[in-house]
C-alpha cells in the first residue's frame, strides 16, 4: 500500500519528509546501485545511509556474517509496563542481548552489529523491527523456537537468548514473550566479497527505512544502529 501521507510538491515528489525537514526522501528503486524495497512509498535516505554503513562494517569485520531480521512487539492486553515516550525497552534489550551474548561460551567472538526501528499504525503499541548482524562462526541460525523441559539444549540458541532479552526489557514472563517475537523469513549468510548476498541483505532490511509508519515528530529516535 502506498503511503498516502507525503503530499508531493506540485507534480514532484516531496525532497524532505513534513514533520522533520532534516530527513530526506528518497524515491528510487535503486540506491548505491543496489534495489531497495519502495512498494510502501519513499525510503528515507538518513536511515539508508546507517543501514549501508554498517553493514559495511559487520563485512569488514567478519569474512563470514549471520544476518536476521526480527520484530518485537508488546503485549496487545494487559500490560502496563509501557508510556510509548521513548525507546527505553529496545536500548534495555540491546544490553540485555549483548549480556546474553557475552556469557554464551561460544569459541568465536560474536561481533554483533543492529540496525532497528520503531513503527507503528494503528496498533496500541508500537513495535521494533530489529536486524541483527553476527559473526557466522559465531552463529548460522536462530535455533528452534519453541523450547519445552524436552528440549533444554535448545533453551540457550540465539532465538531463546533474544526471547529472554527482550521478556527483560519489558518486564514480562518469558513464556509470554515468545509469542511477540517474530522470525521473520528473512536470514541471509554473507561471505565477504559476495557483493549479491550483500545486496540481497540491502534490499530486504531497506524496507526498515520506510517513511511510512514512522512516528516521525513526535520527539523520539525512529530508526538507530550499532556505532562501535
């Protein structure tokens, strides 16, 4: 569905996003030579810039990456725990994922990366789309995800670790939590060098930098990304 709430100029597109001038528009269905995703309406150029750099840098430090995209969401009843005001609970999961990450035991350093931003339309709350950039030596794959008394190993995969960060970050039972995270078809492996697989990543986490849904103006961050 194309977004209805950019006016254009006259008969040209609209250069700067209305609600705050210092994000642009970006209207083409290729950037950096690479196709990105427009079915939505404009990309904001601003967050195609993060999103390029640092997947750029996840491939200058890993010669092999893991990439995922996944959505977070909030409880749709009862939860309380949330004012919308801020980006509080995905800064509080990106910690509490590092610290997941950090215990693991894994051989390989895990050298993650993100990019997320916050959506929302009508829904009560907003949510989080979230890539996750990782070493691939490291991790190749979520894991399963459901995890029961009968499947312990399986407790401690990449999957049940985002789980448990992000049942943190919102002060929820775990096994509520689940359910409001989202694997999303997309995962990719990118080998360094493999300028495809690169652009196939481009062109699937693009969508993340859509101006619509973006609750632009409203005083907080929409879209942010590692910056080590």
């Amino acid at each position: 569905m194309m977004n209805t709430n950019l006016p254009n100029v006259g008969q040209r597109n609209r250069k700067r996003h209305p609600a705050n001038p210092a994000l642009k528009l970006f209207w083409e269905c290729r950037y950096q030579n690479m196709p990105v995703l427009t079915h939505e309406g404009p990309l904001i150029e601003n967050y195609l810039e993060i999103l390029l750099r640092i997947i750029n840098q996840a491939s200058q430090d890993c010669p092999r990456l893991f990439a995922a995209r996944i959505d977070l969401h909030f409880p749709a009843q009862g939860y309380t725990g949330y004012t919308g005001n801020d980006n509080t609970c995905i800064g509080s999961f990106i910690n509490r994922f590092q610290w997941e990450l950090d215990i693991a035991g894994i051989k390989f350093p895990h050298k993650m990366r993100y990019v997320w931003c916050r959506e929302q339309v009508t829904s009560v709350h907003h949510h989080y789309h979230l890539l996750l950039l990782l070493n691939k030596d490291a991790y190749r794959t979520l894991g399963k995800y459901k995890a029961t008394s009968d499947d312990y190993p399986e407790h401690d995969n990449l999957y049940q670790r985002i789980v448990r960060a992000w049942s943190h970050a919102i002060n929820w039972p775990e096994q509520g939590t689940r359910g409001l995270v989202h694997a999303t078809p997309y995962k990719w492996i990118i080998y360094r060098g493999d300028q495809a697989a690169f652009a196939e990543v481009f062109y699937g986490a693009s969508y993340m930098c859509k101006a619509y849904s973006k609750p632009i103006g409203q005083g907080m961050h929409c879209f942010e990304g590692s910056r080590r």
